[in-house]
C-alpha cells in the first residue's frame, strides 16, 4: 500500500513538473520575459527545496514519515494552484499585430500607407501603443506568482523522496528493494508523459479560451507570438496532486520488518564501505519518542561521517556534474524542437511524452529488473552505471550533425534580394523597397511571401494592399518580393513565417530516433546507479544521505543550469519582440545553428567532466579494495574466502563479522 501511495505521489508531482517544463515558452511569451528568468522560475522549484531538504532528511525521518509526505503533497497542491492565479487578474492577451479583425473582405487594408510615423503610429498601429493599463500591468510582475508558486511546490516536494525511499528500503526485503525503487523511479517517469500529453493538449487551447471570439484572432499555434491555456494544466496537476495526499494519512509509521531484516542490517559489500551498526532483534521498530535536542547535537557529527564516506563523496561530484547537464537539456528540449526543426509548442511536446519519456521510463524498470536478476554489487553497479552513459554519450554526439538551416528572413538571416550570410541590425530590416512606408523595425508580426521568404511584417515587406480578414488576409503588391523574384509572379504574402524546407523534415525523424535511442540506453543506468548510493551507507544515515544528495543535485544542478542554459541561449536571439510599455520582451527568432551548438555542447561538455570524475572514483574504489586485500592476507585465508565471496551477496553482514573474529562495530577503511 504505500509503494502504491508513493508511486501515485512521484506521478504527481512528476506530472506537475513536467508540465512546468512543456510551459516554459508559453511563460515566456505570455509574460514578455526572456529565457534567462525563465530559468530563475524554473530553477526557483529547487530553491524551495533548498529551504527545508536537510531538516526534512534528518528530523523528519525519526517522525511519522507518511504524515509528513502528507503535507508535502497538500503544500505542492497550493503552489501550483498558486501558479496558475496570473491568469485570472492580468487581463487579456494583447497579440502585436497589424491585421485588424474588424476588417471584412470588402475592405482593404493597407499595410504601406504613405504617411508620416506619427498618423501611422495612430492609425494602423494599433498594438504598439501604449494601453491606459500600461502603468498598472508594468508595476506589478505577474510572473512573480509563478515564481512563488514554484517555491512552494519545492518545499511541499522535498519530503517525498528521501522519506518515501528510505521507508520502502527499510521494511522491503534486500532483494526486492531495487525492484520497488526501480518501480517507483519508472512511475516517477511515467508521469511526466501525462504532463507533457497535458501541455500538448493545453498549448492547442488558446489563452483567452472562452473569453474572445476565436474568429478574431488571425495567429496559429505555430506562430511564436501564440500563447496556450497554460493556466489550465496547473489547475488539473493541483487537483491531482492533492489526491495523493490522501493516502499516507493512513499509513503506520512502522511496518514489521523482513525476518532477515533481524539478523543483520546490511550485506557483506556494505560492511567493506560503512561502519556495522547493532543489528534489531525484534519485528517492529521501537516507537520511541523524539528528543529534537538530541538529534540536533548529534546532527553535526553524522554529517562528518557522512561526508568522510569517500564513494560517497565522489558520487556526489559525479551526479551534480551529470543533473547539470540533464536538467539544462531537458528543460529547454522542447524548445529546441520548436526553433530548430519549426514544429509547434503543441507537437514538441506531444513528442516528448509520447516518444521520449517512455523511452527513458523503459530503460529506468530495465535497470532495475538487471540490478536484480544479475545481484550486481556495488562495483558491478558502477560500472554498468558508467558504461550505459558513455555508449550514450557516443550516440548523443551525432546530434551535431543532424541540423537545418536558419529560416530565411528578409532583413535578419538573408538580405532582400535572398542572399544568405547577413548579420543583422535593426536598420538592415529598411531597404529600398520599402522606405517609403514608415514602417517601424520593432513589429513582429511575420508574412510568408510566395518566394519563400518570411518578411518581418507586411508593412516591411512593401505590401500596399490586403485582402479578407482574420487568419484568411491575403497581402497583394509586396514591392520588396519583386525584389526577391527570380520569376515574375503575384506579389503575395500570406499570414505566418513560411514553413521548414523539405531537408528538415526528413532530418526531424532521425533526431527523434536517435534521441529516443540514447535516452533509453543512458537511463538503462539509472536504477543501478541509485542504488550505488543507497548500499555504501549506513542504514541509519539513509534518509540524511539522501537529503544531502538531494540538497546538492538542487542547489548546484537544479537552480543553476536552466538560468545559465537559458542566458546562454539568449544570446543566439536575432529578432526580440517588445512589451507594450517598453523595453525587450520575449526574443521571436533565434539563430537556429547557433542554438544547437551552445545548447549541444554545453550538454555534452558537462557529461565529458563527469566521465573524468568517475574514472577517479573507479581509481579510489579500486585501491582501497586491494588494501583491503592486503591487509585479509596478513589475518588468514577465512577472510579472504569471504571477500571473494563477496560479488553473490550470499552472506550476510553477521556471518561476515563471525569470520573476522573481531567487534562488529570495527570500522573498515573504505
């Protein structure tokens, strides 16, 4: 029952956080923000856990562990419904847009009238004047909500893995404990399908759904000024997310342990790695009351021993090193499918849930039924952790090569005459075919001309006539695609950037296999390498142990490597929109083969440091094993045979310490 609370739990909060990640773009434009603070608002969930991971790990692992989760589970509930209240208080979407939606097919429009900026600005421009709202909407960030919220659902989530792990590695037997974390680590990625499925589904819903009339609004879900109903998805992952907290109300704080649970509390290639500990002699946990003054004067000392743990230290290098790399690529994966291969919000993430994650949740249940089919042990563990990400690692390198080309726009990636190789200031948007205009360089609102070529917007693609209205306006007389045209043609522009060439699209499905296949090998390791740190430390010290680590992946993976990540991709911005009252908003286009080299080496540049740091691991495990070696030699061949024995974990911690003939509280070197 409380695998199934705790699987139900991880799905949750899985869920809700893979939804935040399939809502970065959405936020972005939404809020006008660039991608630099949409990684301060990603990384702001970690920051939460920052707050309270070490008082959870150490204080309340000696409580009631299911009530805490409880309350975790209700506090995460209140952070994403928290997230979500933006949308209620700060009005309706502005789109930037020079189409107006009142004009009929009767009517023209005309994109390039010959007029002074100043009537422009007053008659055509309708969306770049600043609103009577102006001054309210800039005074109070509503991005901050969210930024909160997210907080909240780190405070709220930081009990469930240390206290949930440690409960089920406690009361399950030895070797069914890396199957049930291994379960609960897949369900745990099971639910980021959903969420991403869910933001799918979210990003195909307009906004303002069912507060304006959707005949109106003359963009598509393609477009990079569109917003989905974002506010949606975090309303239902609230709601779920307050349904698994239901359960562990019921739960004991105790469980009667496995019998082999009483003679010992620990394998024999633990005893090689951590201090012995007296063994239970009962079925139940004694239920004594907690002394906080106690365990906080023992707080500082354990955490000495803890950290004196060399394997555990290096491990702990290794996996910041590794979630750095991880948590920047998958939190701006989808947006990489967006810019690089022009799919929409929607797809990116459709794509992900249904391909990606499965993948990754199919290699993590296969390493743990391999973990216990082949008993591997600390060092068989490792080194299947190690050998999975560098077969990974190899294939991840031909990403390099499966790229597309900048789209082609007039004025940023080519000239107006369709020449490639420009670099691009905002006065390359004017050229001679459309100065007479008056046309302001900070609009986007792009247009597909019959050439291929996307122009800025029609007013800088020399349109002097429209036709129909809404998402049907026909722009007619487009000067600057005559000068383009290598053959005489109609001149016409149609709403939206022009679509990817063919060659892209015949890339897009060999990166998707590729990325599916990587994924699933690299996280074949996943389980085995969990395990590698719950069996080199003490049984008492699992829940600080795992805290810690926590603490660690957090503070130094989770909070900065979407900020970095996101500053470091702002950088390959070509065009940025603008907010209504001033200043940069969020970027529209990006240059496609800059991104994929920053966004993929500095991926796969994290992972080449974490390869070196393993191989030192591998290097210090090995020599205090040969000590260990050597020092069995000089105390008669019973210990030896016992080491030797060691790889099939068949005997236990107790028998071990009888063949020692020594204290069972003698402390080995590694």
């Amino acid at each position: 029952m409380f695998l199934a609370a705790l699987s139900f739990a991880y799905f949750a909060k899985a869920l809700s956080g893979s939804y935040m990640k399939s809502t970065i773009t959405q936020l972005e434009r939404r809020f006008d923000i660039p991608s630099y603070l949409i990684g301060i608002i990603d990384g702001s969930f970690e920051i939460g856990n920052l707050l309270v991971i070490a008082f959870v790990s150490y204080f309340c692992a000696k409580l009631h562990r299911p009530k805490i989760i409880a309350v975790g589970c209700i506090l995460m509930s209140f952070g994403t419904f928290l997230i979500a209240m933006p949308h209620f208080i700060i009005g309706r979407y502005k789109i930037e847009t020079s189409i107006r939606s009142s004009v009929n097919s009767t009517n023209n429009l005309s994109p390039c009238p010959a007029s002074s900026p100043e009537s422009l600005r007053a008659g055509d421009r309708p969306s770049i004047l600043p609103s009577r709202g102006c001054e309210k909407e800039s005074s109070v960030s509503m991005w901050i909500y969210v930024l909160v919220g997210n907080i909240l659902r780190g405070i709220g989530e930081t009990p469930v893995q240390p206290l949930g792990i440690s409960y089920i590695d406690d009361y399950a037997q030895s070797d069914n404990a890396a199957l049930y974390i291994g379960c609960v680590q897949t369900i745990s990625i099971i639910g980021p399908v959903f969420g991403y499925l869910l933001g799918s589904l979210c990003a195909k819903i307009y906004v303002d759904i069912g507060y304006v009339d959707m005949e109106t609004i003359t963009i598509t879900p393609g477009d990079a000024r569109w917003v989905g109903a974002w506010w949606l998805g975090y309303l239902i992952a609230g709601a779920i997310t307050l349904m698994s907290a239901v359960p562990f109300w019921f739960l004991p704080k105790s469980l009667p342990m496995p019998v082999e649970k009483h003679d010992t509390n620990c394998t024999p290639e633990q005893t090689r790695f951590i201090k012995d500990s007296p063994g239970l002699k009962h079925m139940f946990r004694p239920e004594e009351p907690a002394n906080l003054h106690l365990m906080a004067s023992e707080f500082v000392p354990t955490l000495k021993s803890l950290l004196g743990n060399p394997v555990y230290t290096i491990y702990l290098c290794v996996t910041i090193v590794q979630f750095n790399s991880l948590i920047g690529m998958v939190t701006y994966k989808p947006k990489y499918i967006e810019q690089h291969y022009g799919q929409s919000a929607s797809k990116a993430n459709f794509l992900m849930g249904m391909i990606n994650i499965p993948a990754v949740a199919l290699g993590m249940f296969s390493g743990g039924v391999v973990m216990k089919k082949y008993k591997l042990s600390i060092m068989g563990a490792a080194k299947f952790a190690f050998g999975t990400s560098l077969l990974g690692y190899f294939l991840s390198l031909l990403f390099f090569a499966m790229g597309c080309e900048n789209a082609k726009v007039a004025g940023i990636t080519v000239s107006y005459s369709g020449l490639g190789g420009l670099s691009y200031q905002e006065q390359s948007l004017i050229s001679d075919c459309n100065s007479d205009c008056s046309c302001t360089s900070r609009e986007w609102d792009p247009v597909c001309g019959e050439n291929g070529i996307t122009y800025v917007s029609p007013c800088l693609a020399g349109c002097n006539s429209s036709t129909g209205s809404g998402k049907n306006t026909v722009f007619n007389n487009c000067k600057c695609l005559a000068v383009a045209n290598t053959q005489p043609g109609n001149l016409t522009a149609s709403l939206g950037q022009c679509p990817h060439r063919d060659s892209c699209e015949k890339v897009f499905p060999y990166f998707l296999a590729m990325s599916v296949l990587s994924s699933f090998i690299i996280s074949l390791g996943g389980t085995p390498g969990f395990m590698l740190l719950v069996r080199c430390i003490k049984p008492e010290l699992k829940s600080l142990a795992l805290g810690i680590h926590t603490l660690a992946t957090r503070t130094l993976a989770g909070i900065p490597a979407p900020i970095y990540f996101g500053a470091i991709i702002d950088t390959t911005c070509l065009k940025w929109g603008y907010k209504m009252c001033g200043g940069r908003g969020a970027c529209r286009i990006y240059d496609t083969s800059a991104y994929r080299r920053v966004y993929l080496s500095l991926t796969l540049g994290l992972r080449t440091v974490s390869f070196f740091l393993c191989i030192l691991g591998f290097a210090l495990i090995k020599r205090h094993i040969r000590k260990e070696e050597k020092h069995v030699l000089t105390n008669g061949s019973a210990e030896l045979e016992t080491l030797r024995k060691e790889e099939n974990s068949s005997i236990h911690c107790e028998q071990f310490v009888l063949a020692l003939d020594c204290n069972p509280d003698r402390e080995t070197r590694l």
